[in-house]
C-alpha cells in the first residue's frame, strides 16, 4: 500500500503480552498476540486529540470527530484491515 505522506502512523503493539486493542466511541476492538501490532493511520492535525489509554491486557484509542474523517487500521503487513468513520 504504501505510505500516504499526508497522513501519520501510530503503531499500538502488544509488547508484553496478549492485549485487545478497542477504538472508541465505536467499540471495534482487535486481539492481538504478544508482539502483534496494528496501525492507526490518520490526519496528522487530529493526533494532537487522540487519547490512549494503557492498562494490563489492553489499550483503548479515542478517536476525535466521529464523521469528520476516516481512521484506517492496518495489520502489520500494511493491509487494511479498517475504516473508521
């Protein structure tokens, strides 16, 4: 696919262990194994609202305005494995 260099990339990983990645207010949620990654691809003038929270066995992204752009998830072969919004 290739990188679109007007958009960002933030890669969540599950470092330690098996965690369940949900983005949010949505509710899509992804497993991943230990050293499993996804990547959340967006707008670079939303990043500075995404919230990430971290806890043992998870991580929640809260993403800025819903309707007003597409956050698109990839897998770590850089398929699409998402759209959201």
């Amino acid at each position: 696919m290739g990188a679109d260099p007007s958009m960002m990339d933030l890669k969540l990983a599950a470092a330690d262990g098996p965690a369940r990645v949900t983005f949010e207010p949505g509710g899509t949620a992804f497993t991943l194994d230990a050293e499993e990654f996804i990547t959340l691809r967006l707008d670079p003038v939303l990043a500075p609202s995404v919230e990430i929270n971290i806890w043992p066995n998870g991580i929640s992204v809260w993403l800025p305005y819903p309707g007003e752009s597409d956050y698109i998830i990839l897998d770590a072969d850089d398929h699409e494995v998402a759209r959201l919004w």
